[in-house]
C-alpha cells in the first residue's frame, strides 16, 4: 500500500521567523490595501506554517491586484495542491510557467499535482527541468528530486528512484518525506532493517508524520507482527492519514479490516 508524498505541506519550518513575516506584511496591507508584494509574501509564510486555505486567499489577492506576475500564479498552484487541488493548482502552474519559462516553482509544483494526477512521466520531465538548470537553491532542488522519486517509485523504477530520493535527503535533511518513500520502497523490496532506519529518521524529524506511521504499519505487517502494526496504523489515523489506495479502499476501512479487535 504506497503513499504517495511531495514537499509543500508540513514541511518543518521556523515558526518564530514566518510568523513575524505575517503580522508584518499584515501591516503593510493595513497601510497599502493594493500592495501586492504584501499580500504574496504573508501568503508565502502562511504556506509555509501549513495554512494553505488563508495562503491561498492571499495569493488570489495579489493576482488580482497584478494579473501577470508568474511568482504569484505558482504560489497560488502550490496553495491549491496543498488543499488537494491538483486541477486548478495544475492550471496556475502553467499560467505561471506561460508568463515565465524559466519559473522553477512553477515547474515543481507543476510537477507535484501531475504526481497526484497519475501523470508519472510528465511529472518527471517537468521534476527534470527544475534538475537541469543546475540551481543553487537546495530546498528546490529536493522538491524536484523527491517528485521525480515519487512518480518512478509509483512507475515501480525502484533502483532510480532510491537514486532521486537519496539525492532528496542529501539536499534537505530536515524534510522526512523522501525518507517516508525510502522506507517504502524498502518494505516492497523486504529490506526491512533499511526501512526502519527511514521510517524512525522520518520520524526524528517530523514526529507527527501520519505518513511515516502508516509505512511503520505496514513494514510490521509484512513482518507479521499484526498488533504492532495496528498500533502504528491508529497513530496515522489519529493523525490524520486520509488517502485510498489502490483497490479503491481507504485507509480507515483497511484498518479495520486489519485491526479488529487488536487495539
């Protein structure tokens, strides 16, 4: 049962330092209601604290104050594909990349809703173009990575894709998802020693990761400890694990299924 998982929401982030960007471009909006800049950079550090719904109002603020500014469409992308609207997100992306090619977030987070869209392999050429350019930018590069690992991890590419999720960690150590992905690949190919060391350094750095919960399940179930396993699977949902897997079921009524009657 995989999970599928990008950048963008819940990343570990400096809670001190965004929340002073906000109440800071608060007032300049007080000041200057028609400041676009403002309202793009409190809806960048909203985003990046996970609140994607009032980011995703400010991000329409300031597109409606300046129509052609591709920044604020790829902002906006990444807000819709954190709320799970890969379609709309999708479609700002390309405005953002229409106005401005070389605009690598827009790649990216293009690249991240063709994920969650079973598009695998235009996700990759898009991950890919955010991998050519070469960039500075680590946090960057790790989302390209992590999204072309992800769609060759689901394409059942595993040997490339523990190579982009390694080159993912190796740019950003503080974001657990791509080790989420190793772990999961490591439980399908039953090294199960390697999984947990993904699992628990997922965990070391997020201890809320839902996802690194359920992939600690599903290692345990595969090792037949069924009672661990149910313990990590609550967790998850406690959490707020919400996702269908592949034969259509969710998560919840696959615990069920599982965990009658073990906790």
């Amino acid at each position: 049962m995989l999970i599928l998982l990008c950048f963008g929401c819940g990343e570990s982030v400096k809670y001190y330092s965004n929340n002073y960007e906000i109440e800071k471009n608060t007032k300049e909006i007080e000041l200057n209601p028609n400041n676009d800049k403002a309202y793009n950079m409190r809806g960048v550090a909203r985003l990046s604290i996970g609140d994607c719904t009032e980011a995703l109002k400010d991000f329409k603020s300031a597109i409606q104050i300046k129509e052609n500014i591709s920044e604020y469409f790829s902002n906006r992308g990444r807000a819709y594909n954190c709320l799970g609207n890969f379609d709309l997100g999708m479609q700002d992306c390309k405005e953002a990349i229409k106005l401005d090619s070389l605009n690598l977030y827009g790649h990216v987070n293009y690249s991240w809703g063709l994920l969650h869209t079973n598009q695998f392999e235009k996700s990759i050429r898009h991950a890919q173009i955010v991998i050519d350019e070469k960039t500075t930018n680590k946090e960057l590069n790790a989302m390209a990575f992590n999204n072309k690992g992800s769609a060759l991890m689901m394409m059942k590419n595993y040997n490339e894709a523990i190579d982009a999720l390694k080159k993912a960690t190796a740019n950003n150590q503080n974001n657990e998802l791509p080790f989420v992905n190793l772990g999961q690949i490591n439980t399908m190919q039953l090294s199960f020693a390697e999984a947990q060391i993904n699992f628990e350094k997922a965990i070391r750095i997020n201890d809320q990761s839902k996802e690194a919960f359920w992939g600690l399940g599903n290692l345990n179930l595969k090792l037949g400890k069924t009672e661990k396993a149910c313990t990590f699977y609550k967790k998850a949902l406690e959490l707020g694990v919400n996702y269908t897997n592949i034969k259509g079921e969710t998560y919840a009524s696959f615990y069920k299924k599982i965990c009658k009657n073990k906790n």
